[in-house]
C-alpha cells in the first residue's frame, strides 16, 4: 500500500495533488490511497506516526499551524526510513536550496507556477526507484537460485535460436528457461519495466538513447533491436515524462 498525504490549505492545489496522484497510479496494479490535510494539529502528528508501508508526502510551505518545513522537519525526527518520501511544494523560488534537502532528506522543492505536473511526476518517479531499489527477480536455474536486482537490469530479451530468455544488466549476462509472459507477470507491479515487444521488456530508468527508426533502444554500450512498431509512441512517452532536467535523451535523432 502507498499512501499519499498532502498537506495543503488552498483547495485548487489540493485537488490538483489529487488528479495528479491518480494520473500517475492509473497505470500501476499497486493499491494506494490520498489523505487531505489543511492545517497543523496533533492529529496529524498522530496519523502520520501511525503510517505503515510506503508513504508519499506532498507538503506546502504556507499552511495554517505550521509550514511544511517545519512538519517535514518533525517528522524526520522520528520516521527515518526510505519509506518515508517528502516533497515540499512553495510559491516562493528563493526559497528552493540544496541545504533543505540535506536536513529533511527529502525528494525535492517544487515550484507550484513553474512546470507542476511534471516536476511532480518526475518526483513520483524518483520515490518508485527508492521504494524498489532491493527489490529482487529471483528464479531457479537448475540447482541454482538466481537473485538479481530490480535496479541493476536493463532488458529481458528472448533468443529467436535457442528459445531462452537473457536478461542483460548493468555488468552479467543471465540465461532463464523459461517464458517472457511470466516474467512480465514478476515484474508488472513495477513502472520501470515496459514490454516494448512480445520478445522484449526494458527498464526505461536505464535508457540512454532510442532510435525509432533501426529501430535500437541503448543503455549506454548495451543495446536491443526489439521495439514493436506499437509500442514505439508509448515508449517514448514513458521516457520523456521521466527525464529529469539534468540529462539529455536522444529520441529519433532529434535533442530533446
């Protein structure tokens, strides 16, 4: 379960937190729900302290009772897990430094006037890779157990000679007998992964470049050549709505 709190006293950013939410999670098997809150008291101290599972905080600066600075600062002092994601919302850009983040651990500031639908997706995103980060496929090969991190994969791809799949990562190569369709079916409650082919699923966290027309998708000096005609503008979609403003993706030849 992922919980999303937002603490927010003007309603149209309230409500956008929301549309947001459900945009993001609309495509994901995972169950969540959104807690509203407009003003500072002990019983969302006491809510927030009682939270299990993974949990996504969405705070505003300005808020009646207390700033969400000042909450988020709180509640670090006794929620320190990676569970525990904050993002804080301002009107005001001076107010965006670096030393915030080192204090309250948190996911980012984001501008409220400047790109918030993306900024916040991007954040959505980021706190996905934290939460999923020691996650693990497991499978047993011959006498084998095979345990290989969510993060260190770049593509699972099926061999068209030997009918085996190989599921490339950042450093090994690692053979698995058995169908593509069951490890979709491992992985589907992950946004990371896609399926850009019946013979194919990608990380789109580990995409360098893709070249619709070859077609080829890279992940820095690995490469597959399996990209479905279909599935070239989703894919696309995908990876431009995480890319953060310090990278630059190649998308059909073209500097995004």
């Amino acid at each position: 379960m992922i919980n999303f709190v937002i603490y927010e006293d003007e309603e149209y950013f309230d409500k956008l937190y929301e549309d947001i939410i459900h945009k993001f999670m609309g495509k994901s098997d995972d169950q969540y729900k959104i807690y509203h809150f407009a003003e500072y008291n002990q019983n969302l101290v006491d809510f927030i302290k009682s939270l299990t599972g993974q949990n996504i905080y969405i705070f505003d600066i300005e808020v009646k009772g207390k700033s969400g600075l000042d909450l988020a600062r709180e509640i670090r002092n006794f929620k320190k897990t990676m569970n525990d994601q904050i993002i804080i919302a301002t009107a005001h850009q001076d107010l965006i430094q670096n030393a915030f983040h080192k204090k309250i651990f948190m996911v980012d500031f984001i501008s409220k006037f400047d790109e918030l639908e993306d900024r916040l997706m991007l954040c959505f995103h980021e706190i996905y890779e934290i939460f999923n980060s020691n996650k693990f496929l497991s499978f047993k090969q011959d006498s084998e157990i095979v345990r290989i991190p969510y993060n260190d994969i770049l593509f699972i791809e099926k061999d068209k000679y030997d009918e085996c799949l190989y599921i490339e990562t950042i450093n090994d190569r690692f053979k698995y007998r058995g169908n593509i369709a069951k490890i979709e079916k491992l992985l589907k409650n992950d946004k990371r992964f896609f399926r850009v082919h019946r013979s194919c699923i990608v990380n789109t966290f580990k995409i360098t470049k893709i070249n619709t027309s070859i077609p080829a998708i890279y992940f820095n000096d690995k490469y597959t050549n399996c990209l479905s005609r279909d599935k070239k503008k989703e894919l696309e979609e995908l990876c431009l709505l995480g890319l953060k403003e310090s990278e630059q993706v190649v998308i059909g030849g073209d500097l995004i």
